[in-house]
C-alpha cells in the first residue's frame, strides 16, 4: 500500500467502530460479502494493523454481527440481520434526523422501571439500551426521553423477551408548570461531555485540510464517519430551545455536510477499486459458527 503515517494527535477509532462505518457505507443493501483481504487494505490506509483487523472479523462474527462465506481458500464476510438493522439505524441518525432537534413537538416518553437487586446485569443491559435510544436518567428508576420512543426493541431487542414486561411502565406526553425543562435536561443527561464530543470534532474537522497526512479521501471519510457516528448514538437530540447558546452540534453538522459532498464521491470510486467481494443475497439471521 505504502501509505505514509497519519498526521493525527492521537490514534484513529477502533477497528470495530471503523468495520462498522465502512459497512454502513459500502456494503449494506447490496447483498454481498467482501474479501478479508480487502478489508486489511482500507483500513492500513487508517493505520490498523492485519492482526487488529482479523481479531475484529472474528470477534464480529462470534457476536452475530458478521457472516462468514468460504469461496474456495478464501474467507469473504457479509452482513447478518442484525447487523443491517444497525447499520440503517445509524444511516437514520446521520442523514435523515440529524444531530440537530429544531423542531420538537415537547412531548417525552417517560420510562419507570424496578428490579430485584440480583438482576444487575439486566439493569446495566437495559439502561445501555436506554441511553442508546435517546434516555437520560431522572433518578429512582424514572429515564425520560425528548421524543415519542417505541419502546418495544428496548425492552425487547430482537424480540427477545427478557422479562422485562411487568417490570417497566412506559407514559408519553408534555412537561407541566410547575417543571423547568431546563434544568430537568441539565439533571438526566450530561451537556458538558456531549458538547466535549462535538467541540472535539470540530477541532479536527473544522478547517481547511483536516488530516494532511492521510493517504486519500477514503481514509479520511471513513475517519470522519466514524467519530460522527459515535457522537450521534449517544446525543439525544435535546430539543434546541434548551440548549446552551452556541450549542456545538449545530457547526459540527454543518462541517459534516460540507466534508461528506468533498470526500463521498472520491471515497466511493476508492472504494470500488480495493474492494473484492461476491454475492451472497440477502443478510443472514444469525452468523454461521
């Protein structure tokens, strides 16, 4: 490959979080899997050694979160069930509800749970669960959410009933005097690290020639994909009018914007070149062992 080292303060995402990215980008809706080969070449472009990449690939399709496909000595891996619904669930928060809530209804869905003190690891699953679906904790079981929630996968993911049924209660509706929203926003969920996050994409992002030192386009989007997808799975989308004057997400989403219509089209032909891949229909429910 012979690309030069990235001129970066500190090293990129970690190889999952980039696998991820680069799934959501060129493989999901295509029905293919892509040789293993050629995920080690994209993402040395990133720095990531081959070991770091199989381990990943393994790990991946341990979890359920990859399908293997043999052709012959080679190993290709394509999406699972699971997987895709991730991925379009990420494609979802990116490009069509954004990091920006500038229109919201003020209604909450307010969830109430209560468990038996031995279920520890079903509390640490579900408020996970909680956070990844916009919730932030008011205390004593009580999680709010500035949005209408279908808190159905939440409870259940993958259908799976966990017997959590009898044990959350679920409301939906506005805020009453004598309730500051405000400072009800300020107590469940944490606007400092959110703002950290976004100010930190901004100060790698926000400028004329974000990483020189990378090799080409591609490298670069998928770096910037990846640090904005982590950002926007654990934002809540706070409605606007609540939040603190000069609220990063809104410059950092305009960046993304701008960056994606300079990188997409030359990232995508890159793309297109490096990777061999064969098709293999549609995803599968659960990875082959």
């Amino acid at each position: 490959m012979g690309a030069e080292p990235l001129d970066r303060p500190d090293p990129p995402p970690r190889p999952q979080t980039l696998m991820l990215t680069f799934l959501g980008n060129y493989v999901v809706r295509r029905d293919i899997a892509v040789f293993s080969g050629s995920f080690i070449e994209v993402f040395g472009r990133l720095g990531v050694g081959e070991h770091a990449i199989r381990s990943t690939l393994g790990r991946m399709a341990r979890r359920g979160l990859l399908a293997r496909h043999r052709r012959g000595r080679r190993m290709y891996f394509g999406l699972t069930a699971r997987s895709e619904r991730i991925l379009l669930d990420g494609e979802a928060r990116v490009w069509r509800r954004g990091a920006v809530n500038a229109d919201w209804d003020g209604r909450w869905t307010v969830l109430a749970f209560s468990m038996p003190e031995s279920w520890q690891r079903q509390r640490h699953d579900l408020r996970s669960r909680l956070v990844w679906a916009g919730f932030g904790p008011l205390g004593n079981g009580i999680w709010i959410a500035p949005s209408r929630v279908d808190v159905g996968e939440v409870i259940a993911p993958g259908g799976r009933d966990r017997g959590l049924g009898g044990r959350v209660k679920v409301f939906h509706g506005t805020a009453e005097e004598p309730t500051d929203v405000g400072r009800m926003i300020r107590d469940a969920f944490d606007l400092e690290a959110l703002a950290a996050g976004y100010r930190a994409f901004l100060e790698r992002w926000d400028r004329p020639d974000p990483i020189p030192g990378a090799p080409d386009d591609l490298a670069r989007f998928l770096w910037m994909m990846t640090e904005w997808l982590s950002l926007v799975r654990v934002d809540p989308r706070l409605p606007a009018e609540h939040l603190p004057p000069g609220w990063p997400a809104f410059r950092a989403q305009e960046v993304l914007h701008e960056l994606r219509l300079r990188y997409e089209v030359s990232a995508r032909a890159i793309a297109e070149e490096v990777i061999e891949y064969v098709h293999v229909g549609c995803p599968a429910a659960t990875a082959p062992g």
